[in-house]
C-alpha cells in the first residue's frame, strides 16, 4: 500500500512543501508513513518540515547528521522529535517522518515499521481484543527496538573478537596481538560512550514524568490541547492523514485519555523495558572493559618481570666487565716490555700472579653479587 512519490507539478500549498526540491540545497530525503503504511518518499527541507509538523529550528537541528548531537527524545505540542543515532525520526499523532530512509541501517526500521505501526485486528475469538497502544507508542518502541537491537549486536560482535585476541596476548606478547587489542579497546571506548547515551537519555525521561507526559501525541490530540503556532490547528484538521483520523486516534488513547491526564504508567513500562535492554548492554561493555583492564595488569606485571631480568642480566654482565679489567689490569703491567732487575730469576712467579689476579675478581664479583641480593637490587 505503498503511496507514489509526490511529483513536482502539485498546486497546492501542503502539497507543494512535499515536492521534490531540486534546487535546494538543504532539502534532505524523509520518508513519510502513516498508521495505514501509506508511504511517501520525498525531498524536502527544513522549513517545510518545521511547518508541516510545527516544531522550532533548534529542535530539526537536532536531526542534522552534520552536527554531533546526542541522542536525544523530544516531546513536543504535536511532535515527538527523536534523533537516536542513525535513526533521526519526528512522530506526529499519526505520522512517522523519518530521514535518510536508504541507508543500510535505516532500511530495517522502515521494514519494521510497515510492519508494527497498523493496529492489528485479533480475530481470535480467544480474545476478540484491538491494539490500544496509541500510534505515536508503537512509532517510538520501533526505534527503541532497534536501536538497543543495533548497540547489542556490535556489542556481541565486539566480544566475540576481543576475548580471543586478550587471551592470545596474555599467552604471546607481540606487537601485533598489542596493536590489535589497542584498536578493539578504542572500538569498545566509542560503542560504550554511544551505548552510554542512549541509557542517559532513558534514565531522563523515566526520572521526569513531565517529560514522558508530552510524549503523549494522542491524548493531548483528543483533549483538544491548544497548539502553538499560527495556522496549526488548521493544518491538523486539513491533513488528509490527521484531520481524517482525529476518531481513530481518540480511540487508540482510550486508555490513556480517561483518568489522569498525567499518568504515564504505559509509557514507563515501554521506556523501562528498553531501558533495562540497554544497561544489559552497557553491562557486557563493562565487563569487557574490566577483562580488557585485569588483561593489562598482568600484562604490566609481566612486563615489569623481564624489565627485571634485563636489569640483572645487565648487573651481571656489568660487575663482570669490572672484574676482568682488574685483571686486565695486572696481565697488562706485567705484559710489558720493560726491563725490571726484580724480574730476573723470577719466571715461577708468573703463575701465582694469574692464580692470585683471578682468584681475586672472582671474589670481587661473588661480594658485588651478594651486596646487590642484599640490598634487593636483584631476585634470590
């Protein structure tokens, strides 16, 4: 039930925000869909979007992938603006403009909204019950689902390639197992801050009831609440996928509309579930981290242990080099060729020098030895 693409030779002024604009710079591709899947892929900018869907220029820059925003749910008189990383949505009372609608990660959302955003019929007669759940809900927990369904996959893809390769580095230090879980801890730092900020803004609108009492589209749309903005109540009636629906949507926040316009328990439960679906998430996240950490240590450790063994090796090798050049020492006085009256008569002498020059160094550096274990210079 897909609806075509709108041309460029409608007259009329809603319709004309909806052409194609190929001289405007700024126009970026939404696609719109409604509660009946109507679909209408179009190439507008932001000014017609802020008209269509009364909204201020701060909050559609928000949306703009030009600009690093956080992620970021919105709720306003008549839209809800949602900029959850790749998805960057606006949901009206019974619309679902969402943008960039070809990309990889996109793509799936929009197969799953064609799919979730109807209200579905029960024609069981076990239970004979409709889909109560208002329009803009059933928008708002498409985009929740996939953006948890998206931080958890990379997340399962990220631990499944750095388990191994820390346990390879802990068996083999190389600079190439280093380098290779240097880059998957710099991939877990930016997935674990994009996973963070997802968890931060759940954990806002579920600590302020206000907040998640403006999430409410169709219960302010059935109350009659008055709207910002000149004309827009006008647009609202003469939208040919609003003003034609205003019953359906009293219908669909049956439950929300009777009793306290303030309660929000429905909505809680829906934020409270992906909630705890992203800090699981952020969980295994850390729990890599602090494997990643405890990998460190011992990587330190073992690191410092042949720094150790290097400084030794070179006490050795040093004490050593000082020994044998007093020995050189001797074998060179008496190596040369000088006449001496006292080395007359004398050649049995030659060998107490070398046995006594030797023993000599060799104790030197038995006593340089034992100085250095006792002052803890070296391991026992």
């Amino acid at each position: 039930m897909a609806r075509e693409v709108l041309a460029e030779t409608e007259t009329t002024s809603l319709e004309g925000m909806l052409v194609k604009k190929k001289g405007t710079a700024s126009a970026r591709s939404w696609i719109l869909i409604d509660s009946d899947v109507n679909e209408t892929v179009m190439d507008i900018d932001k000014y017609a979007i802020m008209h269509r869907v009364q909204i201020h220029a701060r909050d559609l820059r928000i949306l703009d992938p030009l600009l690093s925003y956080p992620s970021t749910i919105l709720g306003r008189e008549r839209a809800i603006v949602l900029n959850l990383e790749h998805i960057k949505a606006i949901v009206t009372a019974e619309e679902v403009l969402l943008r960039d609608p070809w990309d990889d990660n996109v793509i799936p959302v929009v197969e799953e909204l064609r799919r979730r955003l109807p209200v579905v019929n029960a024609n069981d007669v076990e239970t004979g019950e409709e889909d109560e759940s208002p329009f803009e809900f059933r928008a708002l927990e498409v985009f929740l689902e996939a953006i948890c369904s998206f931080h958890a996959a990379r997340t399962t893809e990220l631990e499944t390639d750095a388990y191994p390769a820390l346990d390879e580095l802990t068996s083999k230090i190389s600079s190439r197992n280093l380098d290779r879980v240097r880059k998957l801890k710099s991939a877990m730092t930016r997935l674990t801050a994009r996973v963070q900020k997802v968890r931060d803004e759940l954990e806002r609108l579920l600590d302020d009831d206000d907040d998640m009492a403006d999430l409410y589209l169709s219960r302010k749309l059935s109350s009659g609440s008055p709207v910002s903005g000149s004309g827009a109540a006008g647009w609202f009636l003469g939208s040919p996928t609003i003003g034609s629906k205003i019953s359906r949507a009293s219908r669909a926040s049956v439950i929300t509309v009777h009793g306290d316009e303030n309660d929000v328990e429905e909505l809680e439960m829906l934020l409270e579930a992906y909630f705890m679906q992203i800090d699981g998430t952020l969980n295994k996240l850390t729990s890599l981290r602090e494997y990643i950490d405890d990998t460190e240590d011992y990587i330190n450790i073992q690191l410092d242990n042949h720094r150790n063994q290097l400084i030794q090796l070179e006490l050795f090798l040093s004490s050593g080099t000082v020994c044998m050049s007093i020995y050189a020492l001797v074998t060179g006085i008496f190596g040369m060729n000088m006449p001496y009256t006292w080395n007359d008569d004398h050649g049995y002498m030659f060998k107490w020098v070398v046995i006594v020059s030797g023993a000599f160094s060799a104790v030197l550096f038995l006593l340089i030895v034992f100085y250095a274990r006792f002052k803890g210079l070296v391991g026992s």
